[in-house]
C-alpha cells in the first residue's frame, strides 16, 4: 500500500508504505478470528 508524507490542517505526517500481501494475510486472520489483538496482527504486518 502507498506511503504518504505531508501537512494538513497542522499536522505533520508520515505514513509508512505496507506491502500489499501482508496487508491482506492479517486482513483474513482477523476474519477468521475476530478477537485477535493488535499485536497478533503485527506478526503479519511488518513495520
């Protein structure tokens, strides 16, 4: 997914880029259990 860097209403922003397959991975994790936290989900997404 596209990274974003800028300004808007004062706030400065910088929003890493995440690859696509990882996104969805957690994406289906979380379908297949809805009370999975944030951090199991972070297996999947990596920063």
């Amino acid at each position: 997914m596209n990274g974003s860097t800028g300004i808007s209403a004062g706030y400065a922003t910088d929003i890493p880029p995440h690859n696509l397959a990882e996104v969805i991975q957690a994406t289906l994790k979380y379908i297949d259990n809805p009370d999975i936290t944030v951090n199991q989900l972070m297996k999947y997404i990596k920063v």
